[in-house]
C-alpha cells in the first residue's frame, strides 16, 4: 500500500542556511506518526513546508499520489491536508461558531452544521462558548478551536504543530484523548510535538529529528526503549 504522504529529500534553507537537510519520511492512510526532537531541529519547518507556507529548495512532497512541491497552500488545503499550526492561528475578531464555519468556506456539502456538532461533542467547552468571541477563550479552549477548525474541513491529513504548548497538563490530557478519538475516527495524524513522552504514546511510528536530519525512525512502542531517545527526551527513564 502507498503511504498518504511521502516526502523525499527534503531541504529547506533560510538565509543560505540550511533547516532541513535531505529529511525523508512517509505516514500511512490512519497513522498517527510524530516527529520527535530538539527546538531549531526543523520539525514545525517541516509541517509548514508540507502545507505550502514555508518554500523548499529542493525536495517531494507527494499526497496521495500527487507531487504538491509547486501547488500554493490554498490548493493544498483544497486537496485534504489541514495545517493546526504553533500558536493556534484563530480568529480572535469572530465567534467560536464563526471560526468554524469559516473552516469549511470551501465545502458545497449540506453536513457541516453536523459536522460542528461533532466538534462539540468532542470539545463541550467549545459549545458551551460557541457564541463567545475567539480572543476571550482560554489557551486551552483555543487550541480546542484550532483543531476543530482543521476538522471542519473534513481533511484527510492533519499536521498538528505543538497542541499542548503553554497548556495546563489537564488539558493537555485532554487534547491528546481527542487526537486519538480524531485517529481512530478515521483521520491521519502528523503530529509535532515538544512532550515527547505523551507524542510517543500516542504515535504509530516516530522520526526522530536531529540538526534538520532524521536521526532514527521506527515503531513509537520500540524507539521508547531506545537508550538514545531516553536520554535525549525522556529523562533517561
């Protein structure tokens, strides 16, 4: 079976320096697979690489079966990946039920009003607030919004750039139970994530990023084990 996403050598430059050196990797259709390493390993570089927010000097990126390398974000987007980013994005001038209904602006289906009630299922915070403007919701609540925006959308890839960032770890439990009832709902996950403990757990498979080069790569189960990646991210347990 082809992977979803496959993406080969790729490199990313910034000011002649180079970001991501050669990364090569690929998620396959209802995987959960996480990219694992230190700040400035290239890893939200990646992401926004793949959505079409960040140039790439050389490199494939191929989703299902389409080389998107010189498509724009928007027509990525359109194609079925879905970018939650760093720092949520959302609309802080529009309500919750705005934000969400904007999400599926491209969508000509009559299932979104249902597909917003999922949303709410799925975060009760967020219908509870639905009527409240964006920028009056908690971190917690907000990063809810963004994932519930990328889900409006009905995408087939989520890249999902550091969900728990500045959460309480409640929350942060939270949000992780949600990516996985997202995953098992169907949706393929590419997931950043700082906490590596809770990204390992909840992964399929792992890359391990290091100085914008993949280091290691494997089951998450086994690289858990590894005395590298124990001692890198996980406090030598």
């Amino acid at each position: 079976m082809k992977p979803l996403l496959e993406v080969t050598d790729l490199w990313i430059s910034y000011d002649r320096i180079a970001a991501v050196r050669g990364v090569s990797f690929a998620v396959g259709a209802g995987e959960i697979v996480t990219l694992i390493g230190a700040n400035g390993a290239g890893k939200s570089t990646i992401l926004r690489a793949i959505s079409g927010l960040t140039p790439t000097a050389r490199g494939r990126v191929v989703f299902e079966g389409e080389d998107l390398i010189k498509l724009p974000a928007h027509l990525r987007s359109q194609r079925g990946i879905a970018h939650v980013p760093e720092g949520r994005g959302i609309f802080g001038n529009l309500t919750v039920q705005e934000n969400l209904r904007l999400a599926a602006y491209a969508r000509r289906d009559h299932e979104i009003f249902a597909d917003m009630g999922e949303v709410y299922r799925l975060f009760p915070r967020l219908g509870e607030r639905r009527l409240q403007w964006g920028n009056t919701l908690s971190g917690g609540e907000q990063q809810m919004l963004a994932v519930g925006r990328a889900l409006m959308s009905r995408a087939r890839m989520l890249l999902l750039d550091e969900p728990s960032m500045g959460l309480a770890p409640m929350l942060v439990r939270e949000i992780f139970r949600v990516i996985k009832r997202i995953n098992q709902q169907g949706a393929t996950i590419l997931l950043v994530e700082q906490n590596a403990h809770l990204a390992l757990e909840v992964a399929h498979r792992a890359y391990i990023l290091e100085t914008g080069e993949v280091a290691l790569s494997g089951p998450s189960a086994e690289l858990r084990h590894h005395p590298q990646v124990q001692e890198a991210y996980l406090g030598g347990t």
